[in-house]
C-alpha cells in the first residue's frame, strides 16, 4: 500500500522570485509519497514530485 500527501499553493509573495520567468504561473503543486510497511511508513522510500501550472489548481484536481 502507498500513503500520498497532496499540497497546493498559489503563487503568494513569497513564491514570486519563483515566477519571474513565467508570468502567468499561478500554483505549485507537491506529491509526497511512500510505501507502508505494515501500519508504519517506509521512510526511506518516500518520493517527492513537484507540479508547477498556470491553472488555478486544488488538491482535488
């Protein structure tokens, strides 16, 4: 089984050095990710991936 933790963020002041190259960047995404072993996470497997999108994005899509 894989546990996952979805986080969202508009791209508030403190993102905007982030977006200087890209104007209408407006959410950062971030998938965290790791197997469970039992009823504890393996945490020496945990995956990160980062989404980055000019749509205004929540966690549900």
């Amino acid at each position: 089984m894989e546990g996952q933790l979805h986080i969202v963020s508009d791209m508030c002041d403190g993102l905007a050095n982030l977006s200087f190259d890209w104007k209408e960047l407006r959410t950062l995404g971030i998938v965290a990710s790791a197997k469970m072993e039992g009823d504890e996470f393996n945490t020496n497997g945990i995956s990160i991936r980062y989404y980055i999108s000019s749509a205004e994005l929540t966690p549900e899509n």
